[in-house]
C-alpha cells in the first residue's frame, strides 16, 4: 500500500473532534502523522489550512495544549511516528532547544520548521541530535542545485519535498520534472516526505514511486470543512474514509 503522512491540526475544528479525526486518521492506515501547530503568520499554507489554523486559535490552541495533544496520541501503541510541524516565529518564541527538548519528551519522531533553512537554522539541527529528534529539511522543486547540495550533505534521515513553490493547497501535477527532482533528493539516502497539493489516490501513487511517502494534509482538512458545512457524515468518518481511500485499503468515500 502507499505510504502516507497525513496532515492535521489540534483544535480544529475543536478540540475533542481533532483528536478524533487524528483517531480517524490512524484507523485508516496512514504511516505517519504530522501534527501542525498553529502561528499567526504562516509562510506556506494555503487558504484551506490557513482556515483550519485560524480556527484553531480561537478554539485556544497554545504550544502546551498541542504538546499535550501529541502526548496523547504517541502514548498509544498503535500510533503511528508522529512528526510535528510549526514556523519559525512559533519555534523562536518558544526557543530552539526548548521546543525540541519538548518534542523529544513527548515522544516526537521528528520537527518540520519550512523557514528554518539548513544553513540558517537557529541551532535547530543541533537541537536535533541532541534530543534525538528528527529535524526534517524542507526543500522546494525548482530549488538551485547549492540548495539540494546541503541536503545531500546534511545527513538528514528525512527530507520534505515541496513539490512545486508557494502555497500548499493547489492540486500539483506530478511530471517528469518532478519526478526527476524526486530522485535526485532520493539519490541522498533520506526518506523523501513529498507533498503540496497532493490530494488523490492516483497522485499518491504517482509521488510514492519515486519517494518514500506522499504528504496530503488541505485534502484532510477539505474534508472536514464539508461535513461541517453539510452536515453527512461526522468529520472523523469522512476523514477515515479518505484516509482509506489514499492508502488502498479501497473503502469508499462517505458522501
């Protein structure tokens, strides 16, 4: 079956209905969760998380309620690695070493920062192999070849391919031009987390020939957003049975 990691934020659109939907999301059968925590000024999300992370906010998100969020899912054994991703802004405020210590005591495989590059990161990647945790390069298609370079010589277990520039959200076409800048970042020996505007089972086996993991997380929050708005189906049974679908398990979708 393809490779998953699923995209979800705590508090939306509450607090006890995320942490269905990340129940949902596991049942499923995606690999890896990616918890986002919530920042005013997000650099890279499209309108639908934007959304889903302002909602979040007014909900009451804070760092230490998604921190008390991750723990309650990586407590659990079927949990799948949970990885969590925010912006700088959060990171910085919090501190560096402070918010991986904190990943890293919450059980947390890995930390996705998009606007701490590797050569300008704030000690991240330092906090990262002192902890144990993760620290996930992210990096663009069409990216100049000395950007690919530090991510060949990070030695960074997993890297997260942007697979096209700008917002997250659009749906991407998965063609030869990216599949070449797949393989390339392949060619490092990471585990290539490849995601923006991935939203279909066809576009998830179309990434996941070429890396290790397909990132789908607007699809996710969309689906939320509509069992709100229409009123079929509870968001965790929609999002379980996208999850299905994405993965091949071959449930159908709940209309």
């Amino acid at each position: 079956m393809p490779t998953v990691m699923a995209h979800m934020i705590p508090c939306y659109p509450d607090l006890a209905t995320s942490r269905e939907i990340a129940r949902a999301l596991v049942a499923g059968g995606v690999t890896y969760l990616e918890i986002q925590f919530p920042y005013s000024d997000p650099a890279a999300d499209g309108p639908v998380i934007q959304a889903a992370t302002a909602e979040a906010l007014r909900q009451g998100f804070t760092p230490d309620r998604g921190w008390d969020f991750v723990e309650s899912l990586t407590c659990q054994e079927e949990t799948p690695p949970v990885f969590v991703m925010s912006y700088a802004g959060l990171v910085y405020a919090r501190g560096v070493d402070r918010f991986v210590r904190e990943a890293a005591d919450r059980g947390v495989a890995g930390v996705i920062v998009p606007d701490l590059p590797l050569d300008s990161d704030e000690g991240l990647q330092e906090a990262g192999r002192r902890y144990g945790v993760e620290v996930v390069p992210v990096i663009a298609f069409g990216a100049a070849p000395e950007r690919i370079d530090l991510v060949h010589r990070s030695g960074s277990a997993f890297v997260y391919a942007a697979l096209r520039r700008g917002i997250t959200g659009s749906e991407t076409l998965i063609g030869p031009e990216t599949i070449s800048f797949l393989r390339e970042l392949q060619s490092s020996g990471a585990q290539v987390l490849a995601g923006f505007g991935v939203s279909t089972p066809d576009q998830v086996r179309a990434v996941t020939e070429h890396a290790h993991a397909a990132v789908v997380g607007s699809a996710f929050v969309r689906v939320v957003e509509e069992s709100l708005r229409q009123g079929h189906g509870t968001p965790s049974e929609k999002v379980r049975a996208l999850a299905s679908q994405l993965v091949g398990k071959g449930e159908p979708e709940m209309r």
